[in-house]
C-alpha cells in the first residue's frame, strides 16, 4: 500500500498549490493547471520506463477508450467542485468534504465492477467517514439536525458532489487500466496517467476560451508556479494507478485517507489555520482506519 500513500501524499501537496494559485488563476484556471502542467512529467515518466526496461506500448482497445474518457470527465468534474469548495472553508476541511468519495467508490465499484470489500475495509471505511464528519464539523457537534443541515448546505453539496466524481472516476480509471493487455502494471499505469492528461487538457482548452479566457491566460502566465502543481499531480496519479493496479479501489482509497492528516498539517504550517481538539481526534480515527487496512 506504500503507492497509495505516496499518492495520497502527493495529492495533497498539489491540492495545496492549487488553493495559493485560485485567487490569481481563479478557480478553473487552477483546475487547468493540474492537467496541463502534468503532461510533461507524466510523458517524461512514460518515456523513461519504457526505455529503462525496454517495454513497448500495447494494443489499446476500444474499451481502453471509452473508460478512461468518461474517467477524465468525472475528474475535470471533481477538480473543478473542490478548487471551488477551498473558496469556502479552510484547507483541511474542504478536502475532508471530498473524503466521502472512499465510501462512493466503494458502492461504484461494487456496481461496475462487482467487487465486494472485505468487513475490515467497510469498518475502516465508516471509521474515516466519522473522521470526515468530525472535521466538517464547525464546532465538533454532530447532532443529526447539525448534520442535515451541514450536508444540505453550499459547502455539504459541493462536497457531496466532488466525491461522486472522483469515487466514479477512480473506478473508472482502474477499469480502463485494465483493458490494456500487459503484465507491466506499472507502463499500464504510466501509460494511463498520460493520456488521461492529454484528453483532460485538450477538453478544456476550448471550453475556457469560450467561458473563462482571462483564466485560462493565467494558467499560461503563471505557469513557473504551476510547475509545482505539474510535478505532485502527475507523480499522485501515477501513484494511484500503481495502487489500483495492484489492489482494488475502495482497500487503495481508505489507505489514502491519510491525505487528510497531511491535509491538516499543512493547513496548519502553511495557511496559518488553526487546527481545532476534534480534528486532532479526527486524526486518530483515520490512523486507525489506515491501521485496520494494513492489518488486514
């Protein structure tokens, strides 16, 4: 599970460069730079792999296609609602919003995929959502009519929404992996990672110049800064291809909860924002989430 932390981890630190850049870039000019900036080092790792080990790409079927375009949809969809979801509420928490997506994916992949996780991986799956609803907790109460009315709200909706993205998306991009016919996971998933970019950065170029040209001229002109995002965005998805190459989704996800406890520490180091005693608790849920996971 070490590629699932280190996708996790990687993901939170461009997370984190995207929220700096959303004031200058605006929201989906910071979205656009997770996909665009990546394309260099996600070819140039492409690149060196299968030089390194003499491999050759494989056949790519229709299938291949299909999946890992509807992948990239959901992921434009899921970039876009959390980029705006930081405008609202504090680093950590809204990306502890986003954390629903364990549970999601691992409802969709038991639907697309018909793979039913283990006790072990739904307790420690349900440890993570009480985490989850701990930091999205403005006083650390969790009343059911606190919750609905939390849930119902801009915040909670968005939220709920960039977890069903990105829940389906990882799926979906687990699902296209596989099409490929190759033993190498890790060209499968190198492969993947590249020509996900490639359709996510040539779909949205035409739509910002029709709806946001003043910010996609600013994912251009910023783009020493953007570089930052490029790096961790295509080493966190390379990362969580390996993962789901090698496990299923909903195991590889739970284990990248702990995104949220680096989530906290920058939000704390970094933003300045003060870390509250439940999302310290919080913390301690999600530890021992992972911890069940690795022991099982």
């Amino acid at each position: 599970m070490f590629m699932a932390i280190l996708g996790a981890a990687a993901q939170a630190m461009r997370t984190a460069g995207q929220k700096r850049l959303t004031t200058p870039a605006g929201p989906i000019g910071a979205s656009f730079m997770r996909f665009c900036y990546a394309i260099p080092f996600s070819c140039a790792w492409l690149g060196i792999w299968l030089y390194g080990t003499s491999a050759t790409i494989p056949s790519i079927p229709v299938t291949f296609w299909f999946w890992v375009l509807l992948a990239s949809l959901l992921q434009i969809g899921f970039t876009i609602t959390l980029v705006l979801l930081l405008q609202l509420r504090n680093f950590a928490a809204g990306v502890a919003f986003s954390k629903t997506e364990v549970l999601q994916a691992a409802i969709f992949e038991a639907i697309l995929v018909g793979y039913i996780a283990s006790l072990h991986t739904v307790l420690a799956i349900i440890i993570g959502c009480i985490a989850v609803l701990l930091l999205s907790s403005a006083q650390g109460a969790l009343y059911l009519p606190d919750l609905v009315k939390r849930v119902a709200s801009r915040v909670g909706l968005l939220g709920l929404s960039s977890g069903t993205f990105l829940g389906s998306a990882t799926v979906c991009y687990s699902i296209a992996s596989s099409h490929l016919i190759s033993d190498d996971y890790i060209m499968r998933a190198s492969l993947t990672a590249a020509i996900a970019t490639i359709l996510q950065t040539a779909m949205m170029i035409p739509v910002m110049l029709f709806l946001a040209k003043d910010q996609l001229y600013s994912a251009f002109r910023l783009w020493r800064p953007a570089l930052f995002i490029g790096v961790f965005s295509s080493l966190s998805t390379i990362s969580w291809f390996v993962a789901f190459a090698l496990h299923y989704v909903g195991p590889a996800r739970a284990i990248g909860q702990i995104e949220l406890v680096i989530s906290l520490l920058i939000s704390g180091l970094f933003f300045k924002e003060t870390i509250r005693r439940t999302e310290y608790i919080a913390i301690a849920l999600l530890s021992l989430s992972v911890l069940i996971i690795l022991l099982s």
